[in-house]
C-alpha cells in the first residue's frame, strides 16, 4: 500500500500538470484552437485511465479556464442567442456548457444553425462527456459513438418540426413525436444519419482535426 504522503504528493502533482497544461492551451488566441488542444489533453488522460466522473471533475476545476469558450460571442447576436436558449435547458454548471459547446461546434461543422440547432443539442446533451471527447478524437470514435448522435439529430429534427409547424399536444404533433421518430430509430436511416455526420463533420474541419489527433 502506497504511503499517503505520497499519495498525495502525486495527486498534488498531477493537479499542477494539469493546470500548467490549461495554462499553455488557452494562451492560443484562437477559439477554435483552444477548443481541439482542450479536447485533445482529455482524450490523452482518458487513455491514462481517467473515467468519466474523473474528467468531469477536471472540466470542474478548470472551469475558470474553460468558460472562456463558453462566452457567447457578443458580434453574432442570432449565436449568443441560441447559445443562451440551450443553456436555459441543460443548465449554467460547467459540465454542461462543455458539452453544450462541444455538441454545437460538432453541428456547426455540419452546418446546422439557429433553433435547429437547439433542438437537436438538447437531444444530444445527454451523452456522457467522455462519449461526446470520443466523438471529436477520430473518424473512428465518431463512427462508434454515431448511433448516439444520429439519435440526437432524428429526435432534435423532430422535435423542432413539432415545436414550429403543429399545436402542443395535438394528433399530428403527437404522431410525429410516437411514430416518426420510432420509424427513425428502428430504421437504417439512423446508420446512415451517423455515417454522414462523421464524415461530413471531419471533412468540413481538417486542421482542428489534425490538431486534436496529433
């Protein structure tokens, strides 16, 4: 049995390194380039062991580093403005803006904007943090975790078709909630939904990519 000194000068330690390497990441100008060096150092201490509770606590402690890429950017008003809607569903905590900001970098790849893309990232804020890392690492990881994405597509594309052409609670809202979406999910379509997401989404960013996978 390790010593508890030692214990806890290692944990100690790692706690520095860590925050020496937040330190480094966020001293890049770019948003973009802050958000794949991030998403690349947890991925790296996801292969060191790091299970989801535990890089849920390092997004946590980091957050007076992290929430600077949670800031809505003030000079597109419709973005702060579908930032700020989502928020309102998944809550202000740390976790949640990470995810909320790793799922709509990850639409806006693809090209989604505005309330879709609210609808869709409050299907998909549900993944565990560590399967949303996943999806960013590589192609590969993206094709595994796909199901999960395309589920949150499906019910968000539904969802927003409901909310914007029929009336709360109504037959034909209550159809396309039960039966559309049911089609969806038990179809290949969702398959076919994830295999374009990844590989749209890794075609549209090439350079984040290649950082992150370096």
């Amino acid at each position: 049995m390790k010593d508890i000194k030692k214990i806890v000068s290692e944990t100690l330690s790692k706690k520095h390194s860590i925050n020496e390497s937040f330190e480094r990441i966020f001293l890049n100008e770019n948003d973009e380039d802050k958000f794949g060096l991030t998403i690349q150092y947890l991925g790296k201490l996801i292969d060191e062991g790091y299970d989801n509770e535990q890089i849920e606590g390092v997004v946590n402690e980091q957050f007076d580093w992290l929430k600077k890429l949670f800031t809505p950017n003030t000079q597109n008003s419709k973005d702060a403005s579908t930032r700020s809607g989502l928020l309102d569903k998944v809550g202000g905590g740390a976790i949640s803006q990470f995810k909320e900001y790793a799922i709509t970098t990850l639409l806006g790849w693809i090209g989604f904007k505005g309330p879709l893309v609210n609808a869709m990232a409050a299907s998909m804020v549900e993944m565990s943090l560590s399967d949303i890392i996943a999806v960013f690492r590589d192609k590969q990881s993206c094709a595994y975790h796909g199901s999960t994405v395309a589920d949150g597509v499906s019910e968000g594309l539904v969802t927003y078709i409901i909310s914007s052409s029929t009336e709360e609670n109504s037959m034909a809202a209550n159809f396309l909630r039960n039966t559309v979406f049911e089609y969806i999910k038990s179809s290949q379509f969702g398959e076919m939904l994830a295999n374009a997401i990844c590989n749209v989404a890794y075609k549209a960013k090439p350079t984040i990519i290649s950082n992150i996978t370096k």
